[in-house]
C-alpha cells in the first residue's frame, strides 16, 4: 500500500478540516445521465405555471426518488476498485508520472469510501433537499390549489421513494403528509414476468449496444486522455468506476463537482453519458415493446382518475402523486412517446448529440411529470350541456369550458404528442393503453 502523500493533516477541533465538503473547483456542465442531480435540471421558476385565465382542477404527478446511495451489491464493487484507483494514482504521482493537480492528489489521498452494505440504495441528504425545494416550488407556484386534505400520496415500499415523498410534502405542506405504498402502481415491473426475463435479468440483450461502444474508439480515447493526465492505463472497468465516484459525488454535493471529475475531460463525460443513455433506451425505454406493456397499471390509474376528474362527479383527492423509480418512470415516459428518436440507439450513433433520448436532461434524480387539468375561460372550445340545442343556438350559461391538460417534465411545461391539449382528446388518444391485458402480456 502506498503511504499517505500528505501525512501532515490539518486538523480543528478534532475535525479534518475537510469534513464533507469538496475543494472548490471550476463548475462544468453536469452530464451525469441518470445520476445528474435535480438541481442542474430544475425549473427554479416559481410564477403561476398555466396561461393566464385557466384555474387548475386536478393534478396528477409520478416522481422519480431523489439523489440515493449505490445499491448495495454497487457499494461492495466500488469499495474494492476504488481503493485499488487509489493506490494506482498516488504511486503514479510519487514517481513523478502523474499530471494531476496537487489539490484533487491530495482529495483522493485522504479519500476513503465510506458507505456500506446497509447504506445500500437509500436516499441521500441531498434526494431529501431535491424534493424538499420541489415541493415548495409546486406549493409556490399553485398556492391554495394544493391542500393537506385534497392530496393523495403514494409510494413504493423503497426507503428512498418513501423518503422522497415525505420530505417532497414538507416543502409543500410545511409538515409530512399521509402516504401509503402502492407498489401495483409504482412498481409494475415486479408484477410481470416476461420483462424480469425477458429485459431486466437479460444483460445479452440489454447490454448489447453499450458493450459495443465500450469497445470503440471514443472509449480508447478516453482511456489514453485519463493515462496521459494520470500515468495510469486504467481498464474500462476501472473508468467506469471513477465516472460514478465523480458523478454520485457530485449528486451528494448538490451539483458541485467532486474531484474525481477532475480526471476525466468534458468529451469524456459525455462519451460515459451516451453509454448510459444505450443501455437505458433498451432497459427502461423503447428497446422492447414489454417495457412499454408493463406500465398498464400506470395508465389504468391516470386514465381512469382523468375520466372521474372531468365527469362533474366530485372528486376529493384533486391532487395524486406517486413517488416511483426510474424504471418505472422512464418506461411511463417512453409509453406517452416522449423523446423518441425514431429509431433505436446505436453504439454507431455516436456522438448523436442532437439526439432526443438525453438520459441528463429527462432522466435526472426526482424527475417528475405532473399533469394539470384546467379550466381556461377565453378557450374558444367549449362542451353542450343540453341536448335539445337546436339549431346550434345555445345560451352561454349552457356551454362549460372544454377540460384542457397541461404536461410538466422537471417542472416545464411541454408540448405533448400530437399537440393534445384537451383532456378529452388525452383519453381518446390513449385509451389502447386501457385494451392492454397486463396478466396476459406479462406471462411467460
């Protein structure tokens, strides 16, 4: 083992002066794929979301969990090939091979990881604060639309979704609200056999395209960039592993850059962003049609919640929100035809980078798509209340507004296909999804 570089430690009050802050470094643009944080992706935006005139009736929302650990089985991988990087970059700078900075060298000297087993997959303090922030930007920008006793609150079983949801309606309420677990809705994937097998436990299929890409060009260059700088040859194995120290670093940290980052250049982000972007358009995207059918219970709830919401029966929860994971979320989103491409994702593609399916930018931690549904009075389209109109001659206060539904991703508001505006026109377009036998399609 190579001695500490830098044995001399400043220490205050028994504390390493470092604590759990990061050297300053310059800010670069975060291409993290779908360990980006919220905050680099966020609408900080507070003004009332809806065109002037329309007032929100109902509110259904999916929400990714926030910033969270490695899973456990990732924590025990990367405590061993972190100590080993370690240890390969401080000989290289004690032999005078190393281009590094003394700085990031002295970081990574006094660097240990620090997460075990148990810490597996729960959500970080800075998951907490990306929801906590969202939920007071939505309570914000909806004002008295959204009260503790109009408000439904789902989850998945999952710490991380649970916390999420809590710490999300802190925001928004002030205090936690009531939630219960929902994992039919959260967690479809679970339920259905042909993807466990056919898509999540089948890394031939899943992987095919990022494994070619591993094998490229673009990943040699990244490699001879890191040895150059560093005075290391590190496998791809081992660059993959300091991508995610730099990128979950940089998700603990609120978007500030962990040093880590700084070993590896602004193309090589985004040369780790494009493999993480094949993989996930084939795992939790538009790679096998399974993935789409398994989101059935998904568009049964918001299909069947939009109907009721617009019937004039009364509705007591106007606002629903389910706190889920990506592999639900991304599957939902590629199900309503969100950024598809128009073909599927090739290692060949690259660079692409005009390309739709940007796991950084629609994909981050506590990614959210929200639906509103409005009243707009100056909306010139409107719905016959009686059916003895004749003549199309009928009194004004016989017409109601036309329901119109509004899409929010991260907090913006989008256009959706086809340019659907009315909520009737929403389940007119999506109503195959309710024809979707989910046993049947799932079996094996």
């Amino acid at each position: 083992r190579v001695a500490h570089i830098f044995p001399i430690i400043l220490w205050l009050n028994g504390i390493l002066v470092y604590g759990d802050s990061l050297p300053h470094y310059k800010q670069r643009e975060s291409v993290f794929a779908t360990r980006t944080s919220y905050l680099a992706n966020g609408n900080k935006n507070t003004d009332f979301p809806l065109p002037e005139g329309c007032v929100p009736t109902y509110l259904w929302g999916i929400f990714r969990h926030g910033t969270r650990n490695p899973g456990d089985d990732e924590i025990v991988v990367f405590y061993n090939k972190t100590e080993r990087i370690r240890e390969k970059l401080l000989e290289a700078w004690a032999f005078g091979n190393s281009g590094l900075d003394s700085e990031t060298i002295e970081y990574i000297d006094l660097w240990h990881y620090n997460l075990t087993e148990e810490d597996g997959g729960k959500l970080a303090d800075a998951g907490a604060f990306e929801h906590q922030l969202m939920g007071k930007n939505w309570g914000e920008r909806l004002g008295d639309f959204i009260t503790p006793d109009t408000t439904e609150v789902r989850s998945s079983h999952a710490q991380r979704c649970r916390k999420s949801g809590e710490a999300f309606t802190a925001g928004l309420f002030g205090e936690t609200a009531d939630y219960y677990v929902d994992d039919s809705v959260a967690r479809p994937y679970d339920s259905c056999p042909s993807f466990q097998e056919n898509v999540n436990n089948n890394e031939t299929n899943v992987l095919a395209e990022s494994r070619k890409f591993e094998a490229s060009e673009a990943f040699e260059v990244v490699a001879s960039e890191v040895e150059d700088l560093t005075g290391v040859r590190f496998s791809v194995e081992e660059l993959v592993t300091i991508w995610e120290m730099c990128r979950y670093e940089t998700a603990y940290a609120k978007d500030v850059f962990s040093p880590w980052c700084n070993l590896l250049s602004d193309e090589a982000l985004k040369v780790f962003e494009f493999r993480e972007d094949l993989s996930t358009f084939y795992y939790k995207g538009y790679g096998f049609n399974i993935t789409l059918q398994m989101t059935t219970p998904i568009w049964v709830d918001l299909l069947n919640r939009l109907e009721m919401a617009t019937s004039g029966e009364e509705v007591v929860n106007k606002t629903v929100m389910l706190f889920t994971h990506s592999s639900a979320l991304y599957p939902f989103m590629s199900s309503l035809g969100l950024y598809y491409d128009g073909k599927p994702m090739l290692a060949s593609d690259w660079p692409f980078t005009d390309r739709l399916w940007k796991t950084t930018e629609i994909g981050a931690f506590a990614t959210s798509l929200v639906f509103i549904v409005a009243d707009c009075q100056d909306d010139q389209a409107v719905a016959l209340t009686q059916e003895n109109a004749e003549n199309a001659k009928i009194e004004i206060e016989n017409l109601v507004p036309r329901p119109r539904i509004f899409l929010f991703h991260h907090e913006d508001l989008i256009t959706m296909p086809g340019n659907i505006q009315y909520v009737d026109e929403f389940l007119d377009h999506y109503a195959h999804k309710l024809d979707v036998d989910f046993e049947q399609v799932c079996a094996l």
